[in-house]
C-alpha cells in the first residue's frame, strides 16, 4: 500500500513535469531534425543552428538582445540599489507605501506596461527605438532590483552605517566601504535577475520598439507570422536554455545566501 | 581640578512630537568614567546618540572643548562609540575592522599595522588578527568594537549598553576590564547602561536618568547612600519607602513611631519620604524593637535572606544572614543614620497619578 502510494505521488509529479515541458522537449528536439517537416523525424542534423548564425536579421536582434539587456540590467542594478538603500532609510509608515507602489509593477500585466510605456513615450515624443526600449526595460527591471536588494539591508546589522561614519567615513563613503559589500550578494542576485527578464520579455519590446530595431523575442514573432522556420526551433532553444541556466544561477546564490543567514 | 570636556545645555529632544529628553543640563570632565543609568525610554541612548552626533537635538546646545557642536557630523567629531550589538562589519576580519578608521584617515600602513596589534593587545586579542569576526563570541566580538573605536585615538569613547548580550559571568570580568581599559586608554567613557550593578561598579560618575530628565548626578557611594529623590532610590538598590512627617529637624516619624535621624532643613511637620534599605533594618525579638510586625515570607537568596515583614501599615524588606520562621512576630531596630528622608518628589506622585 505504502509503495502505491509511492508511486502515485511519483507519478503525478512526472505527469505534471510533463504537461509543462513536453512542449519545450518537442521544440529542442525538431531543432536538431534534418527533415525541414514539422511532422517527421529526418536523422540529427546541426542545419537549423548553422542557418540560424548565418541569418544577418537574426544576428541583429541578438546584438540589440544583448546590448538592451546588459545596459538596463546595469542601469536598474545601480538606480534600484540606491532606491532600496533610501527606502531602507525611510521611516516604517512611508517605506511600507513606497515599498507597495515600487512592487505594483511586477503585479502589473505586461501588455497594460507596455501599452502605457509606448503611449507615455509617443505623447513625450521620445523615438522608438533603442532607446526607448531601453528605458522600457529599465523600467520594469528596477522593481525587481528593489525587491532582491532590500532583504539583505534587513539583515544588516541597523548600526553598521552609523559605525562607519563614526569611525570617519562620510556618508557616501560609508555606502561604498561598509554598506555594498554587505549587500552585494543581493545587487548581484538582482542584476542577473534583471538581465534574465529583459531577454525574457516579449510584450513590452513589442510595443515599445521601433521599426527596424527588433529583439530576438520579437524577430521570432514577426518570422513566425510568416511561417514557422525550423530554424525558430534552434533560436527557441537557445533562449531557452541561457535562461534555464541563468535562474538555476539565481536559485543557487539564494540558497546560499540563506543559508548563510540561518547559521 | 578636572577639566570639563563635554557640556549639554538645555538639551531636549523629541520624536514624532513625543519629547524624550527634557531640557538636560550636563557637564562630563576629561578621563571621567560617566555613566547614564535609567529604565528603558528615560532618554540615555538619546543623549549619548547626540553626543555621537547620531542626533541633532531639538533645542539646546551641545559643547564640545568650548566649542558648539551641534551641527558637526559625526565623521568629525573627536568621539567614538561602540554599538550596542557591536556593529562589526562581518565583511572584514578582526584586523581590518580595528584599521577600519585609520584606512579611513589614510594612516602610513606602517603606523596602521603597529596601532592595530597595540589595540589588539589593550583589549586580549592578540592573535586573533585573521580571525573571521563572525566566528568569534559575543565578549571576542565587544572587545574588537572596543578596540575598533579606540584605535583612531578618540578623546571621548562612547558605550550603548555594551555588555547587554553577554551572559553573567562574562559581564562582571568585562565591568572589571572595561574599567582597567579606561585607565589604560587614559581618555573619557561615556557609559550608558540600565543595570544599577554596572553603573556603580565602574562609574566615576554616575548620572540617573528617568522619563528624559536627570534625578541625581554623583558619585556612586553619593547615589547608593544619599539618593535625592525616591525615584533615585527605588532604582538603585533595593529600598523600602513609605510616607512620614518631619516634625523638627532629627525628628521623624513613620510606622506608627518617632524616630532620631540625621537630616534637616525640613519644613516644621513636612510630609516625606523615608527610605530604609534592607540591609539596615536589623531583626530583634519584639520586646526589643523599635517596631514590630508579622514574617509573612522568607527567601534564600545566597549571601542572605529576603524577608518580608508587614507591620499593618506598611510592608518591610529586610536582608539579613539569619532566617526568621514565617507567621511569627519579629521586632525591627534601625540606627539613626540608616534613615533617609527625601522631600515628596514631583516624579513619584506623578507616577502614582498614571
């Protein structure tokens, strides 16, 4: 009875794993097919990977992917740290508000951010384009900067920053030699973090981008309006395996981090 | 005579409009090992943070050497602290938290490096430089923010509670070494504390503090023998305090009794305060007491016995070596310079009008 059990609760798990990934498995799979078939299994081939890197338009986006997503990972890093730094220093009753309205965002559907992004930068008259995908993905970067750093100014001990100061330090010197090396696990947690989503996201690049700027979220859709290449498969893949990898990086650094604070 | 280091004038402060500290006027003298005593919320830790410069007082001025330092952050005030939970930075080990402040003022690394084993010697950690400071124990930790705090030559150094978190045994070998550590130092502590134990230990002076006012500043024999108020005497040691009239000078009575004492200066037949502590009451059979009363407990305490005598009109606490059997009548004798009178303090009706 005990191992029927067993197996049961074995078997749900593997039933539910299976409903979320078998779509993702096919995908990897047809990426490696030699037969151009969405049906047919035509021997392993590399072709889609090798089509895929010589593809100029692809290539593109993947350059305008990396420059996005380093830059507004960096910029939200530091503009977060210091917004979680003065929201810290904040009394209780205006930090709980500002903390709540900080993380409506992350709370926010997508496509309602993107829409008024676009709609705020047409009205302001700033060009879609780069830029203003930028300032986009800075946008909903920082909350989850915010979000990773603040637990770890908790934990501090509340008289570090006045120690420093006391032994000489002015305050922005106090910031940088006591404060950010206590909080740094979480600014980098963050940064990462923020990295993953701005390759993640696909709705609001897709308002706020411009003509010819695409990513690689959104060259994938345009090309696949006109037809599903097996050569999507191979870029799907991709973009899914550095972000698998990129959480298991972020869930590695927190398990440490707590269990750091737990001994 | 001793030189005056710090001054507070007419300092006051409040929070959110709820005022912590009344109006404090205090002198601390160079190489003084001052103590703020009082229960939570008298205003201690406020007035040390103002003096670290952690604060700017609401009203009054804050002296330093004859200069007004109100508005100096703390950065440059000649003033160190430790902290309450010490307030290490576990990012740094034992060494570079004690060269935290002289890396800060950009001391030659030779100067650094002699200063920091000076200081670790001063405090008995030699050894410990390469230490993790999350490894060590809470007295290894209080003893490297002390070392910390002197090793950029403070003229003052401040101390919130800092023994606090310790265990028993390690806080009476720390009194007796943060006072050897003072002498050695050669400089003013500024000690803030809610332990009475503590305070008349260590203390040169001794400041008690209640509901952000100061009752008495002294020595600590003035605060233990002579308390000016009943507050005073209440929070230091224990005390048995109940009501009496000052018929003329060395005239009292109380407990249904009149008694010789040693204080004057009473208005003819003034309601006061008399304060006994325990140990001065001595128990004798009753025939020979001056009053009398009924054993109603008694408690093993180590040193001595805490009995408590109720004598219909008021309840006693005496100390003494030799026991007395509950339910039995005891008489109590008193010499006349046990007793204490105080003048009916405002704090203590106050108290009793909350």
């Amino acid at each position: 009875m005990k191992r029927f059990v067993k197996g049961m609760k074995g078997a749900y798990s593997a039933l539910i794993f299976l409903f979320l990934y078998a779509p993702i498995a096919v995908m990897i799979t047809f990426s490696f097919n030699a037969s151009k078939s969405r049906g047919t299994w035509g021997g392993f081939s590399l072709k889609w990977y090798i089509e895929l890197f010589g593809d100029a338009r692809i290539m593109q986006a993947l350059g305008n992917t990396l420059f996005i997503a380093i830059t507004a990972a960096l910029l939200a890093t530091i503009i977060g740290t210091a917004a979680a730094i003065g929201i810290n220093a904040m009394r209780r009753v205006p930090q709980g508000i500002v903390m709540n309205v900080s993380y409506l965002p992350v709370l926010n559907a997508d496509i309602v951010t993107g829409v008024s992004l676009l709609i705020l930068f047409v009205s302001v008259g700033i060009p879609l384009g780069r830029i203003s995908l930028l300032l986009a993905h800075m946008t909903f970067n920082i909350p989850y900067v915010i979000l990773s750093v603040m637990p770890k100014l908790k934990q501090m001990n509340k008289h570090a920053y006045e120690a420093a100061l006391d032994l000489g330090c002015t305050p922005l010197s106090a910031i940088v030699k006591v404060v950010l090396p206590e909080i740094m696990p979480g600014v980098v947690t963050g940064a990462i973090l923020a990295f993953t989503l701005s390759i993640d996201d696909f709705v609001i690049s897709f308002f706020t981008t411009g003509a010819g700027v695409g990513t690689l979220s959104t060259e994938i859709y345009s090309q696949v309006r006109r037809g599903v290449k097996p050569s999507m498969n191979a870029l799907s893949a991709i973009m899914f395996v550095v972000v698998l990898i990129l959480l298991i990086v972020i869930n590695i650094r927190s398990s440490k981090d707590n269990r750091q604070a737990s001994k | 005579m001793a030189k005056e280091l710090i001054r507070l004038e007419k300092v006051s402060m409040a929070y959110d409009g709820e005022e912590v500290l009344k109006s404090i006027d205090l002198t601390i003298n160079d190489k003084e090992f001052l103590t703020l005593l009082g229960p939570s919320g008298c205003g201690k830790t406020t007035t040390l943070r103002i003096i670290g410069g952690f604060e700017t007082p609401k009203s009054g001025n804050v002296y330093f050497d004859g200069v007004r330092i109100n508005d100096v952050p703390p950065y440059k005030r000649r003033v160190n602290t430790v902290f309450q939970r010490y307030a290490l930075f576990p990012h740094l080990n034992v060494a570079e938290n004690v060269a935290f402040g002289l890396r800060v003022a950009k001391r030659p690394k030779k100067e650094i490096n002699e200063r920091v084993s000076e200081m670790l010697a001063l405090v008995g950690l030699r050894g410990y430089e390469h230490r993790d400071v999350s490894q060590l124990s809470g007295g290894q930790q209080q003893r490297v923010a002390i070392a910390r705090a002197l090793a950029v030559g403070p003229e003052v150094l401040l101390l919130d509670e800092p023994l606090g978190a310790l265990d028993l045994k390690l806080r009476k070998d720390m009194q007796t070494e943060l006072k050897r550590i003072q002498q050695q130092a050669g400089i003013t502590f500024i000690y803030v504390t809610h332990d009475q134990e503590e305070a008349l230990t260590m203390s040169d002076t001794v400041v008690v503090m209640n509901e952000g006012t100061i009752q008495q500043i002294g020595t600590p024999i003035d605060i233990y023998n002579e308390p000016q108020n009943a507050f005073v005497a209440d929070f230091i040691g224990e005390s048995n305090i109940v009501d009496g009239v000052m018929h003329h000078d060395f005239d009292v009575s109380f407990a249904g009794g009149r008694f010789v004492c040693v204080d004057k200066g009473f208005a003819k037949d003034e309601p006061v305060d008399v304060v006994i502590r325990p140990e001065d009451i001595d128990c004798v059979p009753e025939s020979e007491g001056m009053w009398s009363g009924t054993v109603e407990s008694i408690v093993f305490k180590g040193v001595h016995y805490e009995i408590l005598v109720d004598s219909g009109d008021a309840r006693w606490m005496i100390h003494s070596t030799d026991p007395q059997t509950p339910g039995s009548r005891v008489g109590m004798k008193i010499t006349p310079d046990d007793i204490h009178i105080m003048h009916k303090s405002d704090a203590k009706v106050w108290e009793e009008e909350k």
